[in-house]
C-alpha cells in the first residue's frame, strides 16, 4: 500500500494542500496501486504532476518530490532487519541445543550397544533400530516444545508487566498498536520446527547406533568400553560448533551491550532531571482564531509558573526524543541560495521560557518574549549547529533569514532577524548527531498547532501532576490533557528498543554459553566414565592425580580452544552484519572480542574442571575391579 494516490485528481488536491502549509515534506496515506501499475511507475506519475504544480505555483510549490514507500515498509521497516537478527539468534540457540542433545543421545546410544545388539540379533533390522531411535527423539522433542510453550506464555505476562509502552498507541507509531501475544501461526510453526529439531538431533545418533557389531556388542561388558574421546570424533565435532556457535551469539550481544553502553554515556544537549512533560490540543471549535490559542499559551504558562515549585514553563512543537519534526526551505536575506542540504533546517515553534525549561544553554542574544508577536519584528533563533554551519566565521546575531513558514511579500520570504544561539541538541535521538535548527515563536506562527507543555520543577516532577492538571482545568474546564511524562522517562524510552535488543540478544547468548558449557561438561564426563579403568591403570602405574587432573583438563579445553577459534572467524563475519545497529564500537571491537573470548574460556575451564576433578579421585583398586 503506498503513501500517495495515483489518481491525478487526488494528487492534485493532496499537493495544494501541502502547499498552503508550505512544508518541504510531508506524510499522507492514501489507497492501494492501480491494477498493473509498480511503486516506480507512480512515483515517476506523481513528480511529473509535482513539477506542473511547480509551473502553476512557483512561489508555494517550488522543489516539491514525492517519494512512495509501502506502507508495510513505513511501519516496520525499521524492525525488519532487527527481528532477523533476532531470529538469527534463535537459530543459532536451537542449533547449539540439538548439537547438545544429539551428544548427549550419542552417549546413550553407545551405553545402549549390547540393548541394539540383543534386538537385532532377535531380528530387527537396521531401519527397525533407526525408527524407535528416531521415535524417542522426536516424542523428547515435542515434550520440550511443549514445556517451551508454557514458559512462552509465562514470558508474555513478562514482558507485558516489564514493558507495558509496547502495547501503548502512539500518534507517531502506529505500529506499536497490536497488542502482545503468542500468535497461534507462530506457534504451529513452532511445533513443526520441534518435530524437525527431533529429527536434526536424533538422526546422527540414531544411524550410530543402528551400526552396532552384534559379535563384539555382545561380547562387552554390562558397563561398555573404554573408548576415549579420540574414537568419539562426532562428539568432539558438535563440541567444537556448540563452542563456535557460543562465541558468535556472546560477539554479537557483547558489541549491542557496548552500543547501548555508549550512547548512555551521551548527552543530549538539555537537563532532563526535574522536568515534566504533557501535550495539549486547544479545539478549533474553541479557539478557531490563531491569537486566541497565543493567549491560551502565554497565560497557562504563565499560570504554571506562578505554582509553588516551578522555575520555568515553556512550550514546543515537538518535544526531543519522541520522533516528531519538520523542515523548511531558508535562505539567508543579501547573500546567495544556500548549498543543498543547508536550505533545509529543522523547523522549531517555542514559546517563551522554553529554553530554560529545557535547561538549553543561551550561548548568544536574548530569549523570545511576549512582546516577539505578529505586530513586531519577525525574529528567529538558531541553534549551535546551524551558527556554525551557516556562519562559520561570522556573528550571527542580526542576520536575516527568510523561512517558508507563510509569511511572503512581493513573491518572497519575509525576513526574520536572529536574535539568539542556543547550544545544540539531539532531537530525534541520542544516536543521532545534532542537526541544524530554527526556532520560531509561537506566537508569530501562522499555523495553529498544539504544543507540549515543558515545567521544570525544584521538588520530585510526579508531585505536581495534580496542581499542574488543575491550572490547565482551572483555566479551561474542557482542555484534553496528554499523558504526563518526565524528560528523564522520554529520553530513556528513547533507547529503549536499543536495550530491549541488546537484553534479549544478550539473553541468547547466555542460553548459548550455558548450553555450551554443558555439552562440553557432559561429553567429558562421559569420556571419564568410559576411561575409568584406563585411568585406574595410569594411577597404578605410578601417574599423580594432578596428571589425571591436567589430561582431562587438556582433553575438554583442547575442543574448547578448537571451537572458539572456528567461532572468533565466524564472528569476524558475522558481526559485520550488525553494523547498523551498533553506535559509537566497531563490528569488530577488540576490546569486545577479547573480553568475550576471556569470559567463554573461563567458563570451558569449569565445565572442563569438575569432570577432571572427579577424574583425579578414582581410586586404582576399584577402577581395576571395574569391569
């Protein structure tokens, strides 16, 4: 579904109307393609009636383009390639747990030689001994799917009760409006692949076992060989990928932990301690003239600051960090056009104070006042970024700038005097750098907007919700509160997603380790299990239980050593996928990849020791008398 119509008719209207606004970008939806025609198709349409309506309307329509994007691609498109990543995760998690299984059903098998041997000696053949083997791991594998779905439905309420906002409205996301739940395709979908993981991990030790030698079966010993890890090469092999798999899944959560880490660490250019937050909406049938809703402003703010507890109250259009914002063409009155990219700056209406309720630093000039209205000099203040990009080497105070806010004369941009710089800040995100941008009083506007309503406290913010949404009421009974919020709240929920991620990647490879470090456990274990007479033997022929100790210690790290190898080259790979979700750390971040590696190592040595442990305290007479 695009964004725009293709009808040239609805076209036409859905231009004039974003030219009376004069904005240079503009968002509309609108129905789905005609039959027969693409995305590239209506796009090309729509620019050549844009450039009509520039030949029509120069003054108002000038440089307009249009840009399709489904609309699919406009609410999720930014999630995509995170849930892929995500979903990589997964994989990766439900490799390393069939890798674990099948070892640990590969060591089952071989206590279950003389059982094999004993049925097919009574005539079952090899597919027989393949399908019950089979049949095991499949019915283990839906018993385990099915203890997952309970535990997802647990996880649900979870994260429901930790993230209550993602099942939260907001104006700017319509995405955000599905609420959270375990979707029942999903969850089929999530069967079918249990039914397949049963097969993945039950097919290699099913085949093994199905090879069994029915003389020399039959011929051992009720507990087995002492075949060592070297006639157990399968083993080793999903060892070795479970460590591999381990490393890359740690790489990866290592470097979005440092990335939110980082952009923590920023500041955002305003104090967000003690100040709250709340939009208003003043009705047009109310306050249908544009002065009437300046009025409204100017006293409510007023009003706020007259509360015990208040230091400053101020007003914005877009409020930093909740995703809002719009540009206009500019130009700066006695010089040539501005260089492309320049002509554009970000576009701020504020009333007075709002900067010192935003605790923003006023590097030059003076505030807006109430005294800056329609009847006075048109006045604007720019910010840090757009000073120095702008006016490089010059004073930017009582520069002229023309802005395509509404206000013309003679086919031109009225000019407005700068009167101020203010310090940058980050609007959208922390992640992203200031950018270029005027402000504009509220009350020389021609547009009629709502503003968020800025009040920076000197007690705890949440204690004046109560006075704060009496004054409002006290001087119109009927206004619309939006929710309360602190800056503390939005510019934390503005990286929200980041940590969600980096918690839930993080949660991944977590699981990973563990279940790496108990496969590795596990297949030493049995490996000292199987070589308790061979060890005995070693012990009475003179070998300390330090050497025990370090050969199977050498044994475990040796295929731990292996796999971390194999997974530090994987992950050189891999992570460079992740580049567009990391911030201010290199995919390949030394210090992350030595730090995770150090972390895999130390847990390998544990999983390792406690089978070495055991291993050093056999005593030689009873593991002679073992068999």
């Amino acid at each position: 579904m695009p964004t725009h119509s293709l009808r040239p008719s609805l076209a036409q209207n859905t231009f004039g109307i974003c030219s009376n606004y004069a904005l240079s970008s503009e968002v509309i939806y609108a129905r789905t393609l005609k039959p027969g025609k693409t995305v590239e198709q209506a796009e090309a349409e729509m620019n050549t009636i844009a450039a009509r309506l520039e030949n029509q309307f120069p003054k108002t329509d000038k440089n307009w383009k249009v840009k399709l994007v489904p609309l699919r691609e406009q609410l999720a498109g930014d999630l995509r390639f995170t849930l892929l990543i995500l979903l990589g995760a997964v994989a990766f998690v439900l490799l390393i747990a069939c890798a674990n299984l099948a070892n640990l059903l590969l060591a089952r098998a071989s206590t279950r030689r003389r059982e094999m041997a004993i049925r097919a000696a009574l005539g079952a053949g090899r597919w027989r001994v393949i399908r019950q083997l089979m049949t095991e791991s499949v019915v283990l594998a839906m018993l385990g799917g099915a203890l997952g779905t309970l535990l997802a439905h647990l996880f649900v309420e979870l994260l429901r009760i930790a993230r209550p906002d993602l099942e939260a409205v907001h104006p700017w996301n319509v995405s955000m409006a599905t609420s959270i739940g375990i979707d029942y395709g999903v969850l089929g979908s999530t069967a079918l692949l249990a039914f397949l993981a049963g097969i993945l991990f039950g097919i290699a030790p099913a085949v093994s076992a199905s090879r069994t030698q029915l003389s020399e079966a039959l011929k051992e010993g009720e507990r087995g060989s002492s075949q060592g890890v070297r006639h157990n090469r399968l083993r080793s092999l999903l060892v070795m990928g479970e460590m591999a798999l381990a490393l890359m899944l740690l790489a990866g959560a290592g470097l979005m932990v440092r990335t939110v880490w980082r952009i923590s660490q920023i500041m955002p250019g305003f104090d967000t301690v003690n100040v709250l937050t709340f939009g208003l909406e003043p009705p047009q049938a109310k306050y249908a003239d544009r002065n009437q809703r300046t009025r409204f402003f100017n006293e409510l703010c007023q009003r706020l600051r007259d509360i015990p507890g208040v230091e400053a109250a101020g007003g914005i259009l877009y409020l930093p960090m909740i995703g809002g914002n719009s540009s206009l063409s500019t130009k700066v009155h006695g010089r040539p056009p501005l260089p492309e990219g320049q002509n554009s700056p970000n576009y701020r209406l504020v009333t007075p104070e709002y900067f010192r309720a935003m605790g923003i630093p006023l590097l030059q000039g003076r505030d807006f006042t109430e005294g800056d209205t329609t009847n006075s000099t048109l006045v604007v203040i720019v910010n840090e970024a757009f000073a120095k990009q702008v006016f490089a080497n010059e004073n930017p105070l009582g520069q002229r700038l023309g802005i395509g806010d509404g206000w013309w004369r003679d086919g031109d941009h009225l000019p407005r005097e700068i009167i101020g710089v203010v310090k940058s800040v980050r609007q959208m995100d922390l992640a992203q750098p200031p950018m270029p941008e005027i402000y504009v009083p509220h009350s020389q506007s021609l547009w009629d907007y709502g503003l968020n309503l800025v009040v920076r406290t000197r007690v705890m913010p949440a204690s004046l919700i109560p006075t704060v949404r009496s004054v409002v009421w006290g001087l119109d009974k009927d206004q619309a509160i939006g929710e309360f919020s602190t800056m503390e709240q939005i510019v934390t929920q503005s990286v929200a997603s980041q940590r969600f991620n980096a918690g839930l990647f993080g949660g991944f490879a977590a699981l990973a380790m563990i279940l790496a470090a108990i496969g590795i456990y596990g297949v030493l274990a049995y490996s000292v299990n199987q070589r308790t007479r061979e060890i005995g033997l070693r012990m009475a022929l003179g070998a300390e239980r330090s050497d025990v100790l370090r050969l199977i210690l050498r044994q475990g790290m040796t295929l731990a050593v292996a796999g971390m190898a194999l997974g530090l080259a994987g992950a050189l790979a891999l992570t460079r996928i992740l580049r567009s979700l990391l911030f201010g750390v290199s995919a390949t971040d030394p210090f992350t990849f030595v730090g995770i590696t150090l972390l895999l190592t130390a847990v390998a040595f544990l999983a390792c020791y406690w089978p070495a442990r055991r291993a050093a305290r056999v005593d030689p007479m009873e593991a002679l008398r073992y068999e």
